[in-house]
DNA sequence: TTGAAAGCGCTAACAG
DNA sequence: CTGTTAGCGCTTTCAA
C-alpha cells in the first residue's frame, strides 16, 4: 500500500539543497549544534520555513540512541489514583523534555509483559511500571539487565533492586486499624482486587506490596491486642463490579457477620458503598466503611467517607523526576523516600452496634 | 554520554552471522516476508532465540514508514469522560495491533499544538484529538494537509473537513431543558470550563461544540416556550476548583439567583455539589441540580444526581475503530454517527420553590 | 532461494 | 566554519 497521499516528506538534503548548502551544514543548522555561520543558519532556517521542514524524530533516534520518550505501564488508567500518578509523572518528565507513553494493562500480567517489551522494542529512554504481578517478573528483570532506566510505581516486586515511588501506607493502615478496633470493631472485612493469575484457589494470596501492607498494619493493630484477625475475611475479587458486591454481600450477609469493611481503592469503595446502600444497610449504623484513596466524592456522598490518603500525584512526580535523573546519568541516587499516607477521620465510621443488624428500607433522598 | 551500560544491541547483523547466513536472509527469516527455506529460518530462529533478540522498532518505521502506533491528544486525562474514551480508543485499535501515545495538554492550546507536533515528528501512524479550541487550528490543517489520518473525538472544528466520534448531545439537552422548565425553572445556571486563551472578556464567548449544543438545547426549550434564556447566567470559567466554585456561589447568591445549577462535566458536577453542600444549600429543595457525563458517584450521593449520561467508551472506541480503517486504507467512509445521549432522571432536580431558597445548616450524615 | 548493495533521514567523525 | 563520508538497524531492490 503506498503511504497516504503522495506527499514525499521534505529532509535536511531537500533544505540543504533550497539553502545552498552541504547536507551536513543543514543538519547542523536546523539541530542547532557544532559550528555553523550566521550567515547559513538564516539561510537554512528560512529555507526550513519556506518548505516546513518537520524532522523526523524517529531517524534522530535511531542514530543518538534517545528518543526523549518513556513509557508508562499502569494497571488500570481509569482508576483515579493511576490517572493523577500519570499527570504527576508527565508533569515531572515533560521539564525535561520528555514525552509519556502510556499503556494500560487492565491488571493482566500478560498485557504488562507485552507493553514492556513494546516499549523496550520502541527504545523508550526509560520506564515506569506499576507491576501487576508480585511473581517472578522476567520482563522488568530484562529491563535492568538491557540497562534501561526503571523505576516502579505504587507497588515493589520482591527480588528486583529497582526503586519504587511509593507512599508509606502501614502507619496509617495501623492507625485506621486502631481506630476501628477501639469503636469495638473485631469482624473486620477487607476487600480488594487481585489479578486472576496471582489468586490461586487454594494457599495464601500473594498480595501486591501496597496491599500487603495495609493488611500488616489491620494485623498488626489486632496482634497489639492479643486478638488475632480472621485472615477469611480477606476477599481478594476480580477486577469486577459483580465480583466486589458478592464479597460484600458475603461480608455482610455471612452468619458472623463484617461490622466494618475495608475497600482497597477508591474503584473498590465505590461498588462497597453502593452495595451497601442497595441492601438498605446504613453507614455507619449498621456497617463501617474506611476506604483506601481520598476521592472528591468521598466528601460528597451521606455520611462522608473516612480514607487514608495518598499524596498520589507527588509519588507520580517523584517517580518522574526519579526517572529522568536516572536517564540524564545519575549513578547511585538515595533511595526514594516513602510519602506519608494519612488517615482522614469522616463520618463513615461509629462505635459497633451490638446484635446482628437491622434490614432497613434504602434512606429516602433527603 | 555513554550509553547506559555497555550492553551493545543485538541486531540482524549478529544473529545472521550467528546463523552462517546473510543479513538479508535473517532479516527475511525474523520478519516473516520474502523467501526463506526452512532449513534457514529455523537456524536463524535459533539463533535470535539464542542471542535473545529484539528487533529495534525504530529501524523498522525508518523505512517502511508505518510505527504502528497512533497518537492520542486529549484535554485532561483525569476527566473521567477521557480516561474511560480512552480506553475505548485502545481497545479498538489494539486490536489491529496499534500501540496508544497518550498526551494530556491540560486543556492548553499551546500544549495541543505542541503535542500533535511532536507525534508527528514521531511519525505515528494516525491521530485522534479532542480539540481544546474552536478557533482556527492550524496544527490540525497541517496534520490532514500532511495526509496523516486524523479523527476528532467529543468535539468538531468548524471549517475543518474531519470526521468526529461523539454523542448527539442536543436531544438530550433538550429534554433536560423540558423537564426543568416543566418544574417551573426559568433561571437556569450554567456551568462549563473553557481555555483562557478562548475566553475573551469581551464579546460572546466561542463554545466547544459539544457545550455549544448542551446550550443550544436549553436555549431551544426556552425559545419554544416564548421565553428567552438570559445568557449571563452562562459561565464558562478556568479549569479550577476556585473558578468553578466562584461561579456556583454567584450564581445562587446573585440578587435574582438561579434556581437550577447545570453542570457541563462530571468534574465540574462534584465541585458544585460540594459548594453547595457547604453553602448549607439542599438539593433539590433550594436548588435543582443536573450534570452532563454518568459517573458512578452520582449515584451514591443523597439525593443521586440527574444527569445526562453518553455512551463514551463506545466513542471511544468508534474514534479508534475509525482511525485504524483509515490507516488501513479505507477511502470514503460513510461519516460516523453520533452516539445518543440519555437524560436519566434521579433525584436532584424538583419543582421551583417560592421565594429566595432559605438557608440551612449543613445536613448531618445520616 | 540466496546474497550484495542501496537506501530510510539523520548525526557524527574526519578532513579541509 | 564547511563539506565529505560513514554509519544507526532495518527493508528492499536486483542479480545471481
């Protein structure tokens, strides 16, 4: 098939010709670099204008080895916490000149894969992955020994020396724990989404760090106490509204019966609060929510959540800003601190109720 | 610099010498076109695998003028209208073995111009821009006059011959205008977002298509009645929360105040329900609220928002179903449909009360 | 089927 | 300062 149109794309040999001048000379001019005379930059540069002359970024590339771009691998570009990291990162990375490739992977370790080694194949000067997997990970491993500039996002893979911008969640997973805890909370539901290839039927869940995290601090405040959590109140769903408002309903409903739940992100609270409101059950009378993830709408809906939140678009920043230091040479920077992460005290949170809880009708609009 | 590591790539060169056969041939063999016996490829098969290589990409586009990658513009990837188009447009053009360059330009002119730019530099294979201006958009020229595929998403340039993926919005509209004016609403608020370098102090302000057609139908509903909408009760404001807020509270504390708030996007939704709240305001009972574009939220607030909701991930995906016939080749396609809008009435719009809407205090979670 | 050689558009020595 | 000459890694004639 011929390319579109027959417009022959104009080169430096072209303006060089219009110009006047030697090829190279051109080059020099329009890339403004080595020696070039007053008198053939105007030249050129006004040739350049008069036939718009575009370069071809991709030849450049080719032979200076940079392409001024890195790739970005997220899990799920619709979950609020990923898309600002992103503008964190595009922020960070664009003062210095670089552009974003984004791909998202919907939490499928096999699309991760494929993306990575697109962007590899497409000589992107560095990468930033969220990994979906907490498994062995050949293709980040492939990256470091291909000596590409890596940097993780939200989550670390055991075994991989690379850095990840992250937030420091178990201080304040163990502060939320406490809080429930001391409100008299003991069935203490968590729910959270886990791509399908890390959930296996039988043995224990390997959960991707942040959530591993949040978990040790809920365990960590029971552990305090001498009382011990019940590990089957962990539901780990597909990435699936139907999936997570079975867990719910399962919670709930269950003979002993969740008196608070936990949601692990912001996509997740969302299904957990409506769910909640559909079987008529009330926040926080008849259930707790403490949801993962400060949203707008959290502040919005009756009673307002209770969250722990993430400085999300600063991770994103300094995953960015990581990035292209490790691109421009940096050799052996500090390690990225963890950001602190904060519980946000709401309404969605009371003391237990004692007995089972009451069928109520859905509140009536106010 | 050096580059990173001194991991020289591995190229057809090599694997052809480790196979004992020509460049030619291995590149034939790895590339899968041209005639190979099987007695070659299966050695140079063993010898990529051996030498574990990659083809560079780049190389590839050098000089057969497609990067099987097409470029995505859009104004804010944190709008959810965008994230969930986006993901459309992925989708749809994965499929057909596309990668997506994503761009946010944070609704800037110049951010656009840039981005469109340099992925034509980068030679992408198609374009799909949500275009921030109405005004004249001479990036956009270049990229049709250049030959590359272009579609538009969500909104239209006036004078530019390219088809758009979006929904057909003025129905809609009109029927939200009915039901407002049906309750008794004749002073109707409404809220949108425009670039600065659009917003003229000035003379009318140029409205992005799609708001021009939300507008439109609320004008409609009034004219037919024989009332007229008095324009000052539009208010396109910066991409701020402060701006959106201002503009809330002038409107409803303005000495003939608005009775009925519109909200142009779901972003903008959550901040005038949110100033609302705090200004003690009900909703329904002391002002009407609607809001374009569904998010799951509006529905978990009390009462759940009214709201004109579009089918965007199809939109999405019909820009990248379209875009990557284009780049296949297609010639004349038949124009694309605009997908239709749906008003779905919750519970935040109620009849007009009598007299200035009294204060409350904020309403106690429940 | 094969291989040699000529590009794709640009940068980067290397001489003048 | 300027021009000539090689490449970057791959595809693609063109002969053999």
């Amino acid at each position: 098939m011929a390319k579109a149109g027959n417009h022959r794309e104009i080169t430096v040999a072209d303006v060089a010709r219009e110009a006047g001048v030697s090829k190279a000379q051109a080059a020099r001019a329009l890339g403004a670099y080595g020696a070039v005379s007053d008198a053939v930059r105007e030249r050129v540069l006004a040739a350049a204008s008069r036939l718009s002359y575009r370069p071809n970024q991709l030849a450049k590339t080719l032979n200076t080895g940079r392409s001024h771009s890195i790739g970005v691998v997220v899990g799920d570009i619709e979950n609020p916490y990923f898309s600002l990291a992103t503008r964190g990162i595009s922020d960070a990375v664009e003062r210095s000149g670089f552009t974003v490739v984004l791909t998202n992977t919907s939490e499928r370790v096999m699309a991760e894969r494929a993306a990575v080694n697109m962007l590899m194949d497409k000589r992107v000067d560095g990468l930033i992955v969220a990994p979906a997997s907490t498994g062995d990970s050949p293709h980040l491993r492939a990256v470091v020994d291909a000596g590409r500039p890596l940097v993780l996002l939200d989550r670390t893979v055991p075994g991989l020396a690379v850095d990840a911008a992250r937030a420091d969640i178990e201080p304040a997973a163990r502060e939320a724990a406490d809080h429930l805890l001391d409100l008299g909370h003991r069935r203490i539901g968590y729910i959270t989404t886990a791509d399908g290839s890390d959930v296996r039927p039988d043995g224990p869940h390997p959960l991707p760090s942040p959530v591993a995290a949040r978990v040790a601090g809920l365990v960590a405040g029971f552990t305090e106490r001498g009382l011990t959590w019940d590990p089957d109140l962990l539901r780990p769903c597909r990435h699936d509204e139907a999936a997570i408002r079975k867990a719910v309903l399962d919670l709930v409903h269950s003979p002993s019966p969740a008196t608070a739940l936990i949601a692990s992100d912001s996509l997740i609270g969302q299904v957990v609060v409506g769910a909640l409101q559909e079987q008529g059950l009330r926040i926080p009378d008849d259930v707790s929510v403490l949801m993962y993830d400060d949203q707008p709408w959290a502040r919005l809906v009756t009673p307002p959540i209770t969250v722990v939140a993430q400085p999300t678009y600063d991770i994103g920043y300094a995953a960015g800003a990581r990035l292209a230091a490790l691109i421009g040479g940096a050799t052996n920077p500090p390690p990225l601190q963890p950001l602190p992460a904060t519980l946000i005290r709401r309404g969605s949170i009371a003391p237990v109720a004692d007995g089972p809880p009451a069928r109520h009708e859905r509140t009536p609009a106010t």
